[in-house]
C-alpha cells in the first residue's frame, strides 16, 4: 500500500472513530432534550411503548454487538488460550444462573453491578482510545471514573425512577422466587437514598480530582461534558428506555469506534492467531451457546415471565439473560484477559 492510499485510509478511520464519538453524543442528547419537554407537558409514552423500546433497543441492536466483542478479541489468538476462555465463560454463566436460584437477591445485586462495570470500565477504555483520559493520574482516579461513568446507568435511575425501578427488579426475582419481591422493595427503598448520596459525591470528586490535576484540559473538560449528559438523560429518560437505548446507541457505538482505533494503532504484524473463517465458525457457535442459555434459563425458572404479562415478563426475562452473559463478558473477556481483553487499547 502506497504511502498516500495509505494516509487516505488512516483519515476514512479518524473520521469514522469521531463519528461514533459524536453520534453517540448526538443520539443521547436528542433524547434527553425530547424526553425533557415530554415530562413537562406530560406527554411521556405509555410503559408499554417503552417495553418495546427496550427490547428492539436491546435485542436488536445491542446483543449482536457482544458477540463481536469476542470476536474481535479471539480471532488473534490461539486455541490454547480460545479453549481456556470458553470453558471459563460457560463456568461463570452457569455459576451465575446457579445463583439465582440460590439467592436470588444478591444474584440481582451482582447483575445490577455488572451493568455499572460494563458501562464504566468500557467507556473508560474508550476515554483512553479516543475522548482522551490524561487528567486520570491514578488507579484510583481511574476507578473513580469508571464508577460515575457506570453508575449512571443504573443508579441514577434508581433515584429518579424508583417505581418503575422497583417493579422491574420485582419481575426479575418473582422469576425464581416470589416469596423475595417484599423483602427486596424494603431493601431497594433503605439503600436508594445512600446509593444516591454516594454517586452524588463520588461525581463531585471525580470531576473537582479531574480539575485539579489536569488544570481544566481538553480531557477534562469533554468528561465534563460526558458525564453531565449521562446524568441528565438517565434522571430525565424514563428507566426502561434510557437503559434499553443506552448500550446500544453509546456503549456500542463508542466501542465500535475503539475498535477501529485500535486497529490503526496496533502493528500489521501483531495479526496473528486463529483464521478468520474458523473464527467466524466459533462466533456461530457461541451465538447457538447464547441461545441456548436463554433456553435453559426459560426451562428451569420457576416463572420465567415473573408474575405479569406477556411484555413485562419478557423485558425482566431478558434484562436477566444479558445479565448472565454480560458477567463473564466483564469478567473474562476483559479482566481476566490480562493480555489484551475484549476493550484493548494499543
């Protein structure tokens, strides 16, 4: 490749990687504002239209992107550490649906942490590929970061939401065990004002620190911008829609733009590992492995619609089978991972 074709190709990904960045800005904030003035003439669509909302958002559009995660991770490696990675996987999904069934509330707990995980941890990652994370000086400013950046995707609904909050984790334990549904409204009803106070504090301390080392930079000042958009669109987006929007119009998008950045970044003759046809191959059997843990899950719960309808029962049957997969996807792909991991940054 010639060095202009070249330079031409490095300039087509640039701008592909800011338009993931600002789309995903854009996408947020559009229905933060629509959301917003919806509140205020009391023209917010009905729960149902918001369950269908979730579940396009969700199933449609953002559980395809977990699966090429993994394969964007797996297909430079070999099978030694590919079969090692699997069978982790599958003992982590298994010890989790085990969980539920054992104690359904801390398996809820662990679920609800886990999406804070995911969001925080991916999108620092995606700070340090493409938003830029210089005023993150330490491990522990950097896991601040991640905690304000995750925990707006569910502690902030927690607090502005907390009805529908509160009926939706009611579905999910009334799948294992209904018996559980009074003593988790008492436990969700002590813990939201504490759970809310700390995220509150931990915002201010993120962004005062972030201040502080930087002197406002550019970084500094597009967290700023970042973090008070998530805050806002999850106190003002109703909790089934933000959550169900959410991953699949910033999480994925933005690591979508990661991923393209680390392609530029990382040398041509660091690809190596697996063919990608045999690759492709083992994403279809994990594909039919993920289907197959939605199946068993539905086989075993007592009641895997919960105890209500058709539509909530399957947006609480499904918010727990992404739960179940999204922890290994943490856990292992990127934890565990110590060499590279399913958000690797050159």
């Amino acid at each position: 490749m010639g060095t202009g074709t070249w330079q031409l190709a490095e300039t087509r990904t640039r701008r592909i990687e800011n338009w993931t960045i600002q789309a995903s800005r854009g996408a947020l904030l559009a229905l933060f504002v629509v959301f917003a003035a919806a509140g205020l003439t009391g023209s917010i669509p009905s729960l149902e239209v918001q369950m269908i909302i979730y579940l396009v958002g969700m199933v449609g559009l953002n559980l395809p992107h977990g699966g090429y995660e993994h394969f964007e991770n797996l297909r430079r490696r070999g099978l030694p550490m590919g079969a090692k990675y699997v069978a982790m996987y599958v003992s982590f999904v298994a010890g989790f649906i085990v969980l539920f069934f054992i104690a359904p509330l801390i398996a809820l707990s662990l679920a609800f942490a886990t999406a804070v995980a995911k969001g925080g941890h991916g999108d620092l990652r995606v700070m340090d590929a493409l938003v830029g994370s210089d005023h993150l000086q330490s491990d522990l400013q950097r896991g601040l970061a991640a905690f304000v950046r995750g925990g707006a995707v569910m502690i902030v609904p927690l607090v502005f939401w907390p009805e529908t909050f509160y009926g939706f984790a009611s579905y999910m334990v009334s799948m294992f065990d209904p018996g559980a549904v009074g003593a988790l409204h008492t436990r969700m009803e002590l813990v939201t004002p504490i759970f809310g106070g700390a995220y509150g504090l931990a915002v201010v301390a993120h962004l005062v620190w972030g201040y502080a080392t930087s002197g406002g930079s550019t970084a500094w000042l597009a967290d700023l911008g970042e973090t008070s958009l998530l805050v806002g669109y999850f106190a003002a987006v109703p909790v089934v829609v933000s959550i169900g929007l959410y991953f699949p119009l910033w999480y994925s998008m933005r690591q979508s733009g990661r991923t393209f950045a680390a392609h530029r970044k990382e040398p041509a003759e660091d690809e190596q590992g697996l063919p990608v046809p045999i690759v492709w191959g083992v994403l279809i059997v994990g594909a039919l492995a993920t289907g197959l843990v939605a199946a068993t899950l539905w086989l075993v719960a007592p009641n895997p619609l919960g105890t209500q309808g058709l539509l909530p029962g399957l947006v609480a049957f499904y918010t727990i089978f992404i739960c179940i997969v999204a922890l290994p996807h943490v856990v292992v792909g990127e934890w565990l991972d110590f060499k590279r991991g399913i958000w690797y940054v050159p």
